[in-house]
C-alpha cells in the first residue's frame, strides 16, 4: 500500500513529470537553471515566469534554452534524447525512482512506472557536474592500427550522489589541460535505451560516466577572495599614504568601466579595429583619431591582454569583483586563441605579431597567480614554454622563434611576461633572464647609458608611412631596460640603471598641446614602473608629471567617450582606443601594480 501512495505522489507532483508541466528550461553559464514559462523574449533578455516570481535573465548570461512544444518563446522544442544538465536532486530522484521500481511486483504499479521511464530517463543523456577529489594516473599500452600506444589512464573520483564517491577510468594520450585535485568537470552519463529498465539500471548509468571536459573553474584552491582583499587592504594603505589620490582613482574606474562597454560580449575579445560596434549613447561612435586611420585588425589578443592587464591590476578577477563576467569572457577568449600544440596565442599575420602573444601569456599568467584556477595553468605554462623556446640562445627575441635577431622592446614585454610566470610559480628558465641582460648590455651605450632598440644608443623604432619627425624621439628603449633590468633582479643601484634615471629626467611625460609630438604612451607606462621601482625624489617628480598630463586629458562628461584616452601619440595608430585606454590605465596602476623603492 505504501508503494502506491508513493506511485501517486510520482503522478501528482509535476516536478517529477515533466510532460505534465511542460515547462520551459533556461540553462546558465555558470551551470544553474531555472524552470518556468518564457512569457517574453528580445536580443537582450528572456523573461521566465516561475512558480517563486518573473525572472529577467539577461540573454549573455544564457548557455542555450529547452521550449515545450507550447512554449511562447519561438524556439524549437528539444528533440528526444537531447543532453540536458543533471543536479544533484536530479540524480538523487533518478536513484529513488530506480530502486523503487526494483522492488515492485504489482503490474498495475509496474505500469505506471514505465510511462514515467519512458517519459523522463529512457535513452536520455544528460551531462552532470563533479569535482575532481584525486587522480591515480599510470601508464598503459593499447594495440592501435599504428602499433602499440602508450596512454594515459586516469582513474578520477567524483563526489556525487549526496556524498557517494563515482569513480570510473577514462583513458587520454595525454591528460586534459587543468585536470587536477579540486577542478570542476563536466561529466556524461546514458540511461539504457530499453522498455523496462532492470535492477542494475543505475549501475549502468553510472558505468556509462565519461569525462566531456574541464569546467572554466575551481573549487579547491581558489584564492580570488584573499587576492581581491589584499588588493583592497593595499590601496586603502596608499590612498592614507597619499601615493594613490582620488584623482587617480577616479580616472582608472572611469577607464575600466570604457574597456568593459567596449568589449566583444559574445567573443570576449577587446576589438581594436571594429570596437566601435559597442558605442553606444551621445558621442558615438568613438573616433579612430589619427587622421581617421584605421587602428591594425591583427593585434585583437595582444590588446585584449593588455585590457585584462588593467582589470587584473584592480583587483578583479575571473572570479570575484565587479568585473568578473568582463574577465571571464577576456580570457576564455585567450585560452581559445591558443594554439595546443604550440602554446602560440594570437593571429600570426604581420611582422611583428608576437606581441600579441606576449601580452595574452602575461594576463594568463596574473589571472592563474591572482586566483589559482587550476585550468589557466596549463594555458599560461604552454604559453610561457613558447616564449623561452623563441629566445634565441644568449640573448634575447625578436618577432619571429629563435631567428637570431633581437630588439630590446619585445625583450622588455618578453621579461615582463617571464616575471608574471615567476609570480606564478610556474616552469621558467633562470638562462631566459641572463639573456634578457646580455641583450641589455649589448645595446646600451656605455658612455651615457642610452639603450637602443637594435643597435647601442640608437633612437628606436619609428612607424613606417610617416615623417619620421611626427613624434620626438624618446628614450623608450632605455626605460624598457631599466625596468628589464629590476625585473631580471639587478638592484635600483646599477650604474647602468641610474645612468638611465637621468636620461628619463630629460623627458618626463608632457601631453603638449596643440602640437602633440611629445606624446608616447608606450615610454609613459615603462618610465613609470621603471620609476616607481627606482624611487626617491626623481620618482616623485616623474609621479607629477605622468599624472598631470593623463589625468587632464582622459576623455570625460556623459558621452560614449567616457573614461578613454584619443588614440594620438606614437604608436596608438596601430593600437586605438582600446590600446591607449589600457596602457594609461595600467600606467595609473603602478602604485599597486609594483611597490616603490624603499627610502
């Protein structure tokens, strides 16, 4: 009797069949979903109906949609079989209504039974989500077509199943990127495609587990909490110190909050020659500058690191702060940039293009120091590997692997990127910094200790396709190795460094107006790290300059331009808006970004 009072509720309560509720399904992506009925929908949200109130689900925050065939939303309903996330009180209620049937013997009972395996579970394939507990790896061989085959078999332990430990084998020629103790996976699992299932129905299910893959997130380990409170502790401490003022504040939130209304949301990339899709209100769209020329359509990567730079340089990370969503996206972009076997990042078209790669290493590389996420490590450990096996041997790089050039600007983001592994703890090469200083001292000119680019004191590099008096000549290069220099762990002592100290002291930063031609935001953001790392009364002079020329001329008022900086000066034609938007803005975060030299 008990059993039919049981079958009852089975057919009374809708959460059980669905095919009484026919409710609509909205999967999240960050793995929730919410039941109900779509009542409205537009490019920008959905507005779910549920039996707790009116959800408006914003359509960026949307994995994909299950419509019953009467659903108003128009979409088309879900095909039989189709995978459908699983939670926990799903596959609770998958066991109960199992074992239940497993013990029953009225027909009457059976019958009613089989409409609902039939209905809800037969043939069904779901995916759901577990955490990764331990992982016994060892090695096997397989008979291939080619031959014997080692693999990889890893035995890996879910916890599911209110608390029951899944174990089951997947075999991979190698294992996938991030899998580690505390990562989150998502799993598929079948339920058998016959008219009754059996007493071992729920062992099978669990038997047909495999791995689908490895969820962009991490539970054990995860330290985006501590690094966002440290991040506030210390500019709480600078803003009492005086270092880091209102103004300056004020100016890099301006300019985080332009990067994130100008980001591609369905890409995630920053785009650096068509970002002008995303203005939006008075003002729009914002201009190019430079004559109306177009910014290069080949650097998306580089300059969404660059942007990630700034956001990571604040505070926010993929997982914690205002952000966290405009993080997210950037370096999901990223990671899908990546070449797996190279560990290469970023289109390849163009001479100069491993800048991009540079860049997007250095923001994986602060994303997995700042918040552990076990699946940047692999990504930003390829990437790193990439970069040491481009060094050419004894010196340093140039943009195309190990082609026996070198330049001391794409050395100095090189160094910066191994620093931010170093940081990391990730696998670097203490030859790949020695290097870096052997090419230092090569180009640095012993007289004054002016660095050039590729040849001793030389005045850089200058954009072909313009006079080449358009911008003053700065000591970008001897910035760039000041900072090379303290990164690759020479003191802020070094005759070389102080040598370059004066030469910076000529040229502090001044946004002369109306002529323009001492601007270079490039040798604004290296002098100031490279300053700050220095100290003393020459950085307090440097301090008030950069700021008085970027804090005077960032765009402001109510219109689409707000919070960037014009793409003028050398080198913005290439990059835009997006370029000198968040260089100045980690230019402005170098109070928290490096600390100062002691007094």
């Amino acid at each position: 009797m008990g059993k039919r009072i049981l079958l009852l509720a089975f057919m009374v309560f809708p959460i059980f069949l669905p095919a009484v509720t026919r409710a609509d399904v909205i999967h999240l992506n960050d793995g929730q979903r919410h039941e109900g009925e779509i009542i409205e929908q537009n490019e920008k949200e959905v507005v779910l109906k549920t039996k707790y109130g009116t959800l408006a689900i914003p359509r960026e925050d949307i994995k994909s949609i299950e419509l019953t065939p009467t659903s108003k939303g128009g979409e088309t309903p879900k095909k039989s079989g189709a995978e459908e996330f699983f939670t926990t009180a799903d596959c609770e209620k998958a066991k109960t209504f199992l074992n239940d049937y497993a013990v029953m013997d009225e027909l009457q009972d059976k019958a009613v039974f089989l409409a609902a395996w039939k209905e809800k579970y037969r043939g069904r394939t779901v995916r759901i989500e577990g955490k990764v507990i331990s992982i016994d790896s060892r090695a096997v061989k397989v008979d291939t077509d080619e031959g014997l085959k080692t693999l990889t078999t890893l035995t890996v332990q879910v916890m599911y199943f209110d608390g029951e430990l899944l174990k089951f084998e997947v075999k991979w020629r190698s294992a996938p990127e991030g899998l580690m103790k505390g990562v989150k996976v998502l799993l598929r699992a079948s339920f058998a495609d016959t008219d009754e299932p059996k007493t071992d129905c729920m062992n099978r299910f669990l038997a047909s587990v495999e791995f689908v893959e490895v969820m962009f997130d991490v539970e054990s380990g995860d330290v985006s909490a501590e690094y966002t409170a440290a991040f506030k502790k210390k500019i709480a401490r600078l803003i009492k110190d005086g270092e880091v003022t209102p103004g300056t504040e004020v100016a890099v939130i301006a300019g985080l909050k332009w990067l994130a209304r100008h980001q591609d949301k369905k890409e995630g990339n920053w785009d650096v020659d068509d970002y002008q899709k995303n203005c939006k209100g008075p003002g729009s769209p914002c201009s190019h500058m430079n004559y109306g020329q177009v910014p290069a359509g080949t650097f998306d990567a580089g300059v969404s690191g660059l942007a990630l730079l700034a956001f990571l340089g604040h505070g926010q990370t993929h997982r914690v702060g205002k952000y966290k969503k405009t993080v997210d996206r950037g370096l999901k972009y990223l990671i899908k940039q990546q070449d797996r076997t190279t560990g290469r990042i970023g289109n390849t078209t163009g001479e100069s293009w491993i800048y991009s790669h540079t860049l997007a290493t250095t923001a994986l590389c602060e994303a997995y120091s700042a918040t552990r996420d076990a699946t940047l490590r692999a990504p930003a450990q390829k990437a790193v590997d990439y970069i040491m096996q481009a060094q050419n041997p004894g010196y340093a790089w140039k943009y195309e692997p190990r082609d026996g050039k070198n330049d001391t600007s794409i050395t100095g983001w090189m160094i910066q990127a191994l620093a931010a592994a170093r940081k990391a703890g990730l696998t670097i090469h203490k030859d790949s910094f020695d290097g870096a200083v052997a090419w230092i001292d090569r180009v640095t000119r012993v007289s004054d200790g002016k660095t050039g680019y590729m040849r001793p004191g030389d005045n850089g590099a200058k954009l072909a396709g313009r006079p080449p008096d358009t911008y003053k000549a700065m000591p970008t290069m001897t910035a760039v190795a000041i900072l090379t220099r303290l990164n690759c762990g020479q003191k802020s002592s070094n005759k070389k460094i102080l040598q370059g100290v004066k030469l910076l002291m000529a040229k502090v930063p001044d946004w002369n107006k109306p002529k323009c031609d001492k601007l270079n935001f490039y040798y604004w953001y290296y002098g100031t790290y490279a300053m700050r790392r220095v100290g003393g009364a020459d950085w307090k002079t440097w301090n008030a300059a950069m700021k008085k020329a970027l804090l005077k001329n960032q765009r402001a008022g109510r219109i689409c331009q707000d919070g960037s900086w014009d793409p003028i000066g050398e080198w913005s034609v290439v990059g835009g808006r997006i370029y000198s938007t968040a260089i100045n803005v980690l230019t402005l975060e170098a109070y928290y970004r490096c600390d100062k030299a002691k007094e």
